[in-house]
C-alpha cells in the first residue's frame, strides 16, 4: 500500500475520487448548504456595521444584537407603513387590467377588419399570441418564486440565525481557512479577497443608494404630477435601478404606463420626469457615488449584464457585475501568475 501512495497516477485518481464523493455528497445537502449560504452572505453585508459598533466599546454579540434588532424595528416599519399603501395600488392596477385588456381587443378587432394580405394579419395574430404567452409565462414565473420561497421558508429562517455565529467567530472562522493554505498562497488569497471585497462593497453600497435615491424621486415625481400609483412606481424603479444601464428603461415603462391608465398627458410628464432623473442619474448621481470604483470597461458590463440575464434572467443581470468584476481580478492574478512562471 505504501507504493501506491507514492505513485503520482494513483494519488491524482485518489483525489479525484474523493473530490467527486464530496461534490456528491454537497449535493444531496444543497439545501442545507444553501442556508449557510444565506447565512453568510448577511454576514458579509453586516460585518462592516458590527465593526463599526464594536469600535465604541460594546461587545461583538451585543453588537450583533443591536443591528438585528433595528433591522426588524426598520422591517416591521416597512410592512406597517408601506404594505397597506401598496396593496391598495396593486388592487387599483389589477381592477383596470380588465378594461385594458377589453381596449386592446377591440383594437384587434378593428385591425383584423381591414382588408389586406393574409400574411399581415397572419404575423399580427403571431405577435399577439406571443405577448399573451409572454404575460402568462411571466405570471407563472411569479407564482413559481412565491411558492418557491414559501417551500424554503426554513431556509429564510434558519439564515439570520447562522449569520450569528458566522459573525460571532468572523475571525476565527477566516483564520481557519487561511491555516489550511500555505504561506506564500495564503497571502496571495488574502490579497485577492481584499480587492474582490472592495469591488463587491463599493458597488452594492453605491448601486443600492443610488437605487434609494431614484426610486424616491420617482415616486416623489409621479405624485407631483398626480398619478395614482406613486409608490408602486417609486418601487419598481427603485428595484430596476440596481440593474446598471438597463435598469431606468425597465422601471421606466411601467411607470409610464401606469401614468397612461390615468391620462395621456400625465403620461407624457411622466415620461419627462423619469427622462430628466436618467440624464441626472447617469451625469450626477452615477459618477459622484460610484465613478470608476468597479474597475470596468462599459462595454464589459453591457456584455456582463446581457450574459446575466441570458443565463438567468433578472437575477443574474443584479449579480453580473460584480462577479465579472471579481473574476476580472482572479483572471489578471492568474495571468500575471503565468506570466511570472
């Protein structure tokens, strides 16, 4: 047995074996590593504040305590102030679909009353069929999440609670991992993580405030004008907004056409409005809160947010810059590795 262990084909078999055994094995508990890592993710968004508050003087756990404890005070505002205010607009906008729906066949009714090719109205009826698709694929898409989020709710639950500890032993758990590498390799994944955490901060930090900013002023625009829907405007392009490029345009149509279900006219501000706050945005606010601190070409990000959304769908356009971002450092590690060699 000694001779095998020193033989270089069979230790790579060996490891490949127990590699694919772990890999196996990590599968069938997907689930629950899927709680630990929500846990960790909230504990990488809230180590910085723990930090911060341990810095006063005040025990990490008591810390940790503190945080939770506005978060669910910050929640708990949330769903008592803006839950009723947005269910009441949600109904308003389910009790006119039915009238849109009612116009919108009328004037394909009318279309189809106009003489012309059959091939015309053959491509018309096709274009139809594949909106009607679309808004009942997208319709079972959100009930698929809803349901998919209530199967997990352990998940939800159990996720706050592991973040507890994994902030409670912050340092102790990373010093662990760093002790299973070598030295010299140690200090290159520290480097590494270093850069990676900066970019992943500083763009969450920014794109999440400049979403704040852009979805209030939205809302803030829609009930100047007087459309109905304010909140439920200001939330959706609050939520679109933290996708970079795309997201004014995403969030920009249902609010005009919320804005529409009332009058052209308020339409056409609307439009204006969310018009004049992307010129704003992207000259103003984009620059002064972020500027060039993702360390990417434009181009790379359309690419990266194109691919994002290819792969799946809008939560991969929400995440593909700053994974292309942190892949972009390991890449250029690597290469200058090589390079070196």
């Amino acid at each position: 047995m000694p001779w095998l262990l020193r033989n270089r084909v069979f230790r790579c078999l060996l490891l490949m074996a127990v590699a694919g055994a772990t890999f196996y094995f990590l599968f069938l508990i997907r689930e629950v590593l899927l709680s630990f890592l929500l846990g960790g993710i909230i504990a990488y968004f809230l180590y910085r504040p723990v930090v911060w508050i341990e810095k006063k003087g005040i025990r990490r756990v008591w810390a940790i305590i503190i945080i939770y404890i506005l978060a669910v005070i910050l929640l708990t505002l949330t769903l008592w102030l803006v839950i009723p205010k947005l269910a009441k607009e949600m109904s308003s906008v389910a009790a006119i679909m039915p009238e849109y729906v009612r116009q919108f066949e009328q004037v394909m009714e009318q279309v189809n009353d106009i003489k012309g090719p059959e091939k015309f109205h053959q491509l018309i009826q096709q274009n139809v069929s594949n909106v009607e698709n679309y808004i009942y694929g997208a319709l079972q898409d959100f009930v698929s999440v809803i349901y998919s989020l209530l199967s997990k709710v352990f998940i939800i639950i159990f996720a706050p609670i592991l973040a507890f500890y994994i902030l409670r032993d912050w340092e102790g758990i990373s010093a662990a991992f760093l002790n299973i590498l070598p030295p010299k390799t140690r200090h290159e994944v520290c480097s590494l993580s270093g850069q990676i955490d900066t970019v992943i901060i500083e763009f969450s930090k920014g794109y999440l405030l400049i979403a704040v900013i852009i979805g209030v002023l939205t809302g803030a625009a829609a009930f100047l004008i007087g459309v109905k829907f304010a909140l439920l405007i200001g939330i959706i392009s609050a939520i679109s907004d933290l996708v970079p490029y795309f997201g004014p345009l995403l969030g920009g149509i249902p609010a005009v056409v919320l804005a529409l279900s009332e009058s052209p006219q308020k339409a056409l501000y609307m439009g204006l409005a969310i018009f004049i706050l992307q010129q704003i945005e992207a000259n103003v606010i984009s620059p002064r809160i972020i500027g060039d601190k993702v360390g990417m070409h434009p181009l790379l990000i359309v690419f990266a947010l194109l691919a994002g959304g290819q792969l799946m769908g809008i939560w991969g356009m929400l995440i593909a810059v700053p994974l292309t971002a942190s892949l972009k450092i390991i890449i250029c590690h690597l290469y200058l590795k090589i390079v070196d060699i």
